[in-house]
C-alpha cells in the first residue's frame, strides 16, 4: 500500500553555464535540452506538480506549458554554487512530503526509472531513491582494487560490479533534507539505468553524441 504523499518534481536551470555554454537551451533533436526531463517529469504520474527554478523568465519560452515557473535569485547562478545552495532555497519556498530533483542535462530518463524509484519511496520501505549506473568490470580506488583479488582473476561476468552514482535525479522525503541536509537518505534505493538513461551532457563532445541517440530515437518512433 502507497502512502499518499505530496510530490513535487523541480528541475534547477541557470543559463550561465561555462563549459557548454547555453547547453540548457541549445537544440537537441528538435527541443531545448532543457524540455526532455522537464517534460517527463510532467508525465510521472506520482509528481502532483512540476517546477521550473530558474533567475530567468525566458526560460519559460523552452518549456512545456504546464509546468511552473518560479523565478530565483540572482545569486544562484553563480560559479560556486552547489545543488545544495539551489535545493535549499526551492524548498523553502515550496511545500511537499516528497521531492524529485531531476537534472536537465540528463534528457533520456525514462517515466517508468522515476515512477519506480517514487514507489519505493510511497511503500514506506526507503527514504530516497537516486540514479545509478552498473558497472561489471575490474574497479580500483586509491591504487587498490575493491571488488576483486588480482591473485584470484574472475570472469568479468561473475564479478561484483560497483554502481556509479547519476546526476539524473534524486527523490528524497522533506525530512531527509530539513533534518539532515541530504538528497540520499540512510535507507535510499538505487534505480539502475542503462546506458542511454545514463547519458549526461556536460562538455561539446557529450552533446555530439547525445544529438546522435536523439536522431536514432527518433528514427525508431
């Protein structure tokens, strides 16, 4: 049994990206980068509103119409803001029992990975559900490896893979954040993505490939 909570998915925009620049806006398969996960947060049927956080009023101009617009601060936009500045002031101003902040240069993330991830969240098991990505292979941190032995070489196929954390979204329950700061909670559940979900836009080469997955995509509807 779902508990009935309030659910508000929020998408943070700023136009003043560096590395990328305008990448929230630029053309991607016919539609601003920033309109994909905007509009599938729209399409989630657990969210009861979407929210657009932006300093800018135009961004309104590469959105879907139903989703709000709520203007921010200026200062927001800034180069060393972090999403924990910019998720602070969101839900100061907006009231829910539950959050969904997706992340616009993630535009290939499906309805049914965040609706997934909210039932958890409703079933009262988990406090927040965020993005991975499975990685079945051979994994080194600080010069050691940590899922296998090298005196003892598995198949690739029966190691134990390690998840890499997304940036596509993160659903949390408000007391998680109020209470501790924090969009994963202590008991979150993981919602593994495959590799066009977990497509993330950042840099000139990201976007090349990203507009080929969209050409294809939208050759097979």
């Amino acid at each position: 049994m779902l508990e009935r909570m309030k659910t508000i998915g929020f998408v943070t925009i700023r136009l003043n990206s560096k590395r990328l620049p305008k990448k929230n806006i630029k053309q991607l398969g016919g539609k601003p980068m920033c309109w994909y996960v905007v509009d599938t947060l729209l399409r989630v049927r657990e969210i009861d509103e979407v929210y657009v956080y932006c300093s800018d009023p135009v961004i309104k101009d590469y959105i879907p119409e139903k989703a709000v617009y709520l203007q921010r601060d200026k200062w927001l936009d800034g180069d060393e803001i972090k999403a924990k500045d910019t998720y602070g002031a969101f839900i100061k101003e907006i009231d829910a029992d539950v959050y969904v902040a997706a992340c616009t240069t993630s535009p290939f993330i499906r309805t049914e990975t965040i609706s997934a991830g909210l039932r958890k969240i409703k079933s009262g098991g988990y406090d927040s559900a965020f993005t991975v990505k499975r990685a079945q292979t051979f994994a080194w941190y600080r010069g050691k490896p940590i899922n296998y032995d090298p005196a003892d070489i598995p198949r690739t196929q029966d190691i134990e893979p390690v998840f890499i954390e997304t940036s596509a979204f993160f659903a949390f329950r408000k007391e998680v954040w109020t209470n501790h700061g924090r969009r994963i909670g202590f008991n979150p559940h993981m919602c593994e993505l495959d590799n066009i979900e977990a497509i993330d836009i950042d840099t000139p080469d990201d976007f090349k490939f990203a507009e080929t997955i969209a050409r294809t995509l939208s050759s097979a509807e």
